[in-house]
C-alpha cells in the first residue's frame, strides 16, 4: 500500500473537515500509516513533525506507551455503560482528580463528547439555571469579537468568525459582542497589559446595559485560538470575573484549546487569579487520543437544579458516549503525567526557546508581528508593515508555508496568514529550531 493508492481510496468515499475537498485536485492527500512522539509517517515512508499537535489534542507524542498502556487494561474491563443511574470507577476518579486541579469553587463534572458540545452545556446550563433561578428574562449571552467556541449551532451563536458564521446566520441566535482585548490592535510603544485595560471598558459597558437580560460571558482565556492566535493579558480575566460577580452574570471559560499547558500553566485562568462559573474541556484532555469533553461548574450552580423530580428543574441532557470509560482511562492516564512529570516547567523551558527561535521572524518585512502565550507561538503575514495592510485572504499565502513545510518534512497548517507553533510538549529545542528555519524560509517563499 502507498499514499497514492490510498488517496484515492479516500477521495471516493471521505468528505473531510474545514476543507474545499477541489483543494486535493492538485493538494496531494497525506495517508498517514503511524506516529511516534511528534513523528508523523506516510504510507512512502515520509515523515513529518507535527507542529500543531494534530488540531492541537496531542500533549505528550503520538503512541504513547503511558496512554496506550491506560486504555488497553480498560478495554479488557469494561468499553462502556450508560451514565445515567450507572457510573463506573475511571469516571469517578477522573472527576475527583480534575476538581482537585481546577480552579477552586469548580465542584461537579458533566461529561459531553467533544468541545463544541462542552460549550453546548455550559450555555444551556447557564440558560436554565437563571429559569430555574425564577430569572427567565436572562437569555442572551456577551462574546468577544473575533471569538471561536466550535460549529454546532449554540456555540456558533457565541463565536464571531465571519468565514464559520455567515453562511449559518439565519440559523443563529443573536449575541451581544465586545471588542475583543486582543493586543495586536494596540498603540505603538503600549503595553499588553495597559491595552487590555482599556479595552475592558466595552466590556463593562456591556454589562452595564443588558445584565439584566444576559446569562453569561463566555471567553477563550489569553489567546483566541481559531481567530488567528490572538493574544491578550490576564488583567482582563480579573476584570472581567470582578465585573461578572457584580452584575449577576456567569462567567464561561473556554478552555478547550488552551487548557492542560499551552499557556504556561495547567489553565489559563490561573494566571488571572479567577475561577469561573463554567469551564470547558476537551482536546488535551485524553492527550490527544479520544474524543471526551467535560463542563466543570460551582455547588451553587449544580444546587440549582436539584430538586424532587416533579418540580421540572432537571437538566435533560445527553450523549449516547458520555463519559464513556476508555477515554476517561486516557484522561486519568494525561494527568497522572502532569503529576508525575514536571511537565509545567519543562514546558515553560520550552516556551522559552520556541520565544527565542521565533524572535527573528519579527524582522521579516513580511511579518507583522510576532506573539506568544507559553507553547503557542504566531507570526503573521503582512503585506505592508508600516500601514499594516494584511494579504487579501484569497491569494492563500499560508497554503503556500503549508505546502513548503510539508516538503521539508513539517505539519504545519496555518489560520490565514498566521503561521502558529503549538507542539506536543515532547518536542525537544533541536527540533524547536528546525521548526523556526523552516516557518522562516516557507514565509520568505510565500511573501515573494
């Protein structure tokens, strides 16, 4: 078997994601036979470093014995049960062990499949909570601009990228939505963190005026992953937890992408200092093996709804897989490394060259800028650096990084014009630097 023959195998039958499958007429498809650590291989034999963590699920490289280990001793006991009036000893101990690392005041665990059901949950959740709370006129919900919280139709409500969106506006419910403080837009010589204060003040505004009808905030703590890896300072998770609890309105985290060490702690809403009403999880949280999300909430939250039966304040929500054993056997698997393995410091080591390496690419004529929040670094493509003047979106720029990486034996996949970093936390600094060169001469290739 070669990748030619199984391409086109997959061709006839597989409509794949987020991808105009008239792409492959001349973008050879990829059939991937195995993985190790952050090695990908073709069915040729080719291999390639998989910078973004394979849509950034991978924490410690593929085939990972720990991982593999965990889930083939709980296949042979038990592959899966309802969850609903049973339970079993993977689930509970994954739940006792999430709320033991979570921020505090995060005391109960509601399991869904994946992150866009997570934020289904959380948004649900908050709706019926403020019903069950004799409060049914909350029934909007704050975003940022330039947010993404995933493409089932609630959380496409909530997200605020034009290119997922558009096409489904009518489908969709209306948000109330802030500027975003993401810090690329600020002023020459102002700091992160004096922009993101000032941009607080929508924020503010907003809740000033519709509190009384709104449910929730929801938020992707630090970095704005689908719109372009963009970044903002932690001041503003504190800003906004203090305004929230103020105004009576629940804060949702969206930590699906960021959560588990991308930012430079276990989540990102430590470095704010806050705790949320509702924090979401998926991605990281099974190290990249198997589908699996988890919505942590407060007593009061999980208070109010229970209730005898007849009084109608049950949350009637389901998946067929929830919290299905073999992926909480990978999740228990992921944080006993975290435990075991000083994962957070070797990683803010890493973080620390990934910022080192990456430093040159901001004296590119054709990099704007270049941002970084722990173990994400981004560089983004401009046209013209002094007025700022991006590429039009449909020159494709960052297919052109894309396909030069592959032929050099590097999985890169760029948001536009933003080439990103977010690797398994198994990458060593030797391949760090490789992976900076070649981002540098793909951009010099694209920006010709």
């Amino acid at each position: 078997m070669n990748n030619h023959a199984l391409s086109r195998r997959d061709l006839a039958t597989v409509w794949h994601p987020c991808t105009q499958m008239k792409d492959h007429e001349h973008l050879p498809m990829i059939p991937i036979r195995c993985g190790e650590g952050v090695w990908l291989e073709d069915y040729d034999g080719n291999r390639y470093l998989d910078a973004i963590s394979s849509w950034w699920v991978n924490l410690f490289g593929h085939v990972n014995p720990r991982i593999n280990a965990a889930i083939k001793r709980q296949a042979d006991r038990l592959e899966h049960v309802i969850l609903a009036g049973f339970t079993h000893e993977p689930v509970i101990e994954l739940s006792e062990r999430l709320i033991a690392v979570a921020p505090p005041r995060l005391k109960h665990c509601f399991y869904a499949d994946n992150g866009s059901s997570a934020v289904e949950v959380a948004l649900k959740m908050s709706f019926h909570y403020w019903r069950n709370s004799g409060r049914p006129e909350k029934t909007r919900f704050i975003n940022l601009s330039n947010s993404y919280h995933g493409e089932t139709l609630g959380a496409m409500s909530v997200s605020d990228l034009a290119l997922y969106r558009e096409t489904y506006r009518p489908l969709l419910w209306e948000t109330i939505t802030v500027p975003s403080p993401e810090c690329s837009q600020r002023e020459d010589g102002e700091d992160w963190e004096s922009y993101t204060r000032r941009m607080f003040a929508h924020m503010e505004t907003a809740l000033e005026r519709h509190s009384h009808e709104v449910c929730a905030v929801i938020i992707e703590p630090l970095v704005q992953c689908a719109g372009g890896m963009r970044m903002y300072d932690p001041v503003y998770l504190a800003m906004l937890r203090e305004a929230c609890d103020r105004h009576h309105v629940h804060l949702i985290a969206d930590e699906i992408a960021v959560g588990f060490g991308r930012t430079g702690t276990l989540f990102a809403c430590e470095q704010g200092g806050i705790s949320p009403d509702f924090m979401c999880l998926s991605k990281g949280l099974t190290g990249g093996y198997l589908p699996l999300s988890v919505v942590l909430t407060t007593e009061a939250v999980y208070a109010g709804f229970y209730d005898d039966y007849s009084n109608l304040r049950t949350f009637l929500h389901s998946h067929s897989y929830t919290g299905n054993p073999l992926a909480c056997a990978a999740a228990l698997a992921t944080l006993q490394i975290f435990e075991e393995g000083g994962i957070i410091e070797r990683n803010r080591a890493l973080a620390k060259v990934m910022g080192d390496e990456s430093r040159p690419l901001a004296d590119h004529p054709h990099v704007g800028e270049v941002r970084q929040t722990g173990m994400i670094v981004a560089a983004e493509m401009i046209r013209d650096k002094k007025a700022k003047a991006p590429y039009p979106w449909q020159e494709r720029r960052g297919l052109a990084v894309y396909q030069y990486a592959l032929g050099k034996g590097f999985l890169l996949r760029p948001l536009g014009n933003v080439i990103y970093f977010m690797p398994p936390y198994v990458i060593t600094p030797e391949q760090i630097q490789a992976l900076a060169r070649v981002a540098e001469a793909g951009i010099d290739r694209a920006t010709r």
